[in-house]
C-alpha cells in the first residue's frame, strides 16, 4: 500500500505529534507499506509566529501537487491543520479524493491563550477543516465524545504506542541532586502549565527537560529548578528513568505521549484530573491525579515502578500502526485493491 502523509510537525520539532507521527510510520513501513512523507523539511519554511522554532512551509501548494501527482499514493492521510495541511486538503477536494484526517492538539486553546483569538472561532476553523474526511482519528473516548458535542463527525480512535526498549527502568543515579527528583519533560510554553509545577512547595529537586518560547523567564523566576534544554533518545531517556515522579502539568493536551515513556521507565506520574491523563492514567497504581497538584506528586513516590512499567508494555507502536491503518480511505479508482481487500491487509 501507498501511503501519503502529509503534516506540518515534523522534526526537528520534538514534541509527541512528530513522535506518534514518526514512529507510526516506521511501524507501517515494517509491515510492508510505502510511505511518501510531506513535510516542512522538503519546503521553503518560515518561522511560526510567537513560536520560531516551528517552521511553517508557505507557499508550498505547487510542489506539494506535483509531489502527489507522481507518487498516486493508495490513501492519503492529513495529520495537521496548518499551511501543508490545507495544501493537501485542496488538493483533494480539487480532485475528488478521499482522505482521512486526524486531530492531535487543541488548537483553539493555544491560539486562545497566545492571541486572544475566541475559542468559537478556532473550532468553527476545524470543524470546517475536518468536514469533508472520511474520518477524523483522535486519540481517545472522551477526546472523541467532546468532539461529537462540538459538532465533529466521523471520529474514529487512534491510541499511541511506546519504545518500551529505549524507555525502561534504569539507575536512579543519572541525577545526582537532592532527593526526590520531580521531572517534567516537554515544551516550555503557556499551553503546558510548567509554572503549575515550578511553584509547588515539593522536596527534593525539580528538573525541566524541555524548550520553548517560557523558558527564558521561568529559568529566572526559578532559578533553583534544574532547566537542561531538549534531550532525545539515550539522554532523554536516561533523565526520565533517574526521576523518582514525572509530573504533567498540562491542562490542554490531548493524550501525553510521554507519560508512557515515563510509565515504561517504571516512573509514577502525577497530573490533574483532566481530559488526556485520565485517559493514560487509568490505574491508580501507575499515577495520581489530583487538583492539588503537589498532593499528587508527593502522592505518587508510593506507587511502584514494576506497576508502571507492566502498564506500559500494553502500548506498542505495532498496533498503533495497525489501528491507524485500518482508519484509512482507500482511493476508488482503476486499479487500486478493493475495500474488502484493504480490510483484510490491514487487520
């Protein structure tokens, strides 16, 4: 099968959108699929604005045709709603073509805490972006039926999945600092509620892994808490499974792919009880999810790391894959396998 993804995240950003993305594609080109991934990186970019690091490929509608036109790929698949994202969706409204959408960050939130931009206004932008896919993947129940009240159609559930090899139980002596090591790992931005937990009066160590457009201030404002900058791979790894609590501060995230990495280093997570952690977090001995936030993370040094880590090892990247693909819309022209045929390849 021939696959196009086409999205606006992509690395270098690092952030769990990029991953799920990346890693789901990985995952289907181990089961035999071709993927063509459009994405900012074959583009001229410029800066998001209040956001620099994230580039933006405008312009970019020609190439992106003519990239589509010599792939014919089998099923395309729309992963954001930015400039490549209303690039692909015209191109297959243009041509007749069915596509499929998924939906990963609360847009109209950030825009809303960053510009002031009314929340009616964000979800009328994606109600009317995702109106016309054959379906809309989101990642969880209650993500879904609070996207059925605000007039979504076409959800479909796509979960996440876990590097349970890179992210396992390790020594707790990468972090040398005053026990117990409190660590949040992420972007450092307004949407995330890192200051949530920067002003808590906890024990120990606080550790920021992480960058973004807060970081400046919140590093001067709290000089004691650790900034270490974006860490990937082994190092991030590493500091995850040093930290004794993996605190989610966020109020606006999806799912929060990351607490799965921690949960699979055999670390306890801490949260508010909002959409996405309570969806992660379903058993109480692998997080504590509380409104008093530091009630929760001194709550969650009781809970064990062999709990976490047998969690954690439900989620693989394999059927994520899978799931994802089974969402798909199969082109109905000449020569491309049947519907029976693509249920079949893809269970």
């Amino acid at each position: 099968m021939k696959l196009a993804l086409i999205s606006d995240a992509w690395r270098p950003q690092i952030n769990g959108v990029v991953t799920t993305l990346a890693k789901t594609c990985e995952a289907l080109e181990g089961l035999g699929h071709t993927i063509e991934r459009i994405t900012p990186d074959r583009f001229s970019t410029w800066p998001c604005p209040s956001y620099p690091e994230i580039r933006l490929a405008l312009g970019g509608g020609r190439k992106l045709r003519k990239i589509l036109d010599a792939f014919r790929p089998d099923a395309l698949h729309i992963a954001t709603e930015g400039p490549l994202g209303l690039a692909a969706r015209r191109y297959c409204r243009k041509r007749g073509l069915a596509y499929t959408t998924s939906l990963h960050t609360r847009f109209p939130e950030y825009v809303h805490m960053r510009f002031g931009i009314p929340l009616s206004w964000g979800y009328a932008y994606l109600r009317w972006f995702h109106g016309r896919s054959v379906r809309v993947m989101v990642a969880t129940q209650s993500l879904r039926a609070e996207l059925q009240s605000k007039g979504f159609r076409n959800l479909v559930l796509w979960s996440r999945g876990v590097d349970t090899e890179l992210f396992r139980p390790r020594s707790k002596d990468r972090i040398a600092d005053a026990k117990p090591i409190f660590l949040y790992a992420g972007r450092v931005a307004i949407e995330k509620g890192v200051e949530n937990f920067l002003k808590l009066d906890l024990p120990g160590s606080k550790y920021i892994v992480g960058d973004g457009p807060q970081r400046e201030a919140l590093q001067i404002k709290y000089p004691r808490a650790r900034f270490v900058g974006y860490k990937t791979g082994e190092p991030l790894a590493e500091l995850i499974a040093a930290a004794d609590v993996f605190v989610f501060p966020s109020r606006t995230d999806t799912f929060g792919l990351v607490m799965l990495e921690a949960l699979a280093s055999g670390v306890p997570v801490a949260a508010y009880p909002v959409q996405g952690p309570r969806d992660v977090l379903t058993d109480p001995r692998v997080g504590c999810l509380d409104e008093d936030l530091k009630y929760a993370a001194l709550a969650a040094l009781s809970l064990k790391a062999d709990d976490c880590r047998r969690f954690a090892l439900n989620y693989t990247w394999e059927n994520c894959a899978r799931q994802f693909l089974g969402h798909l819309a199969p082109q109905a022209r000449q020569g491309t396998r049947s519907a029976v045929w693509w249920k079949r390849y893809s269970s």
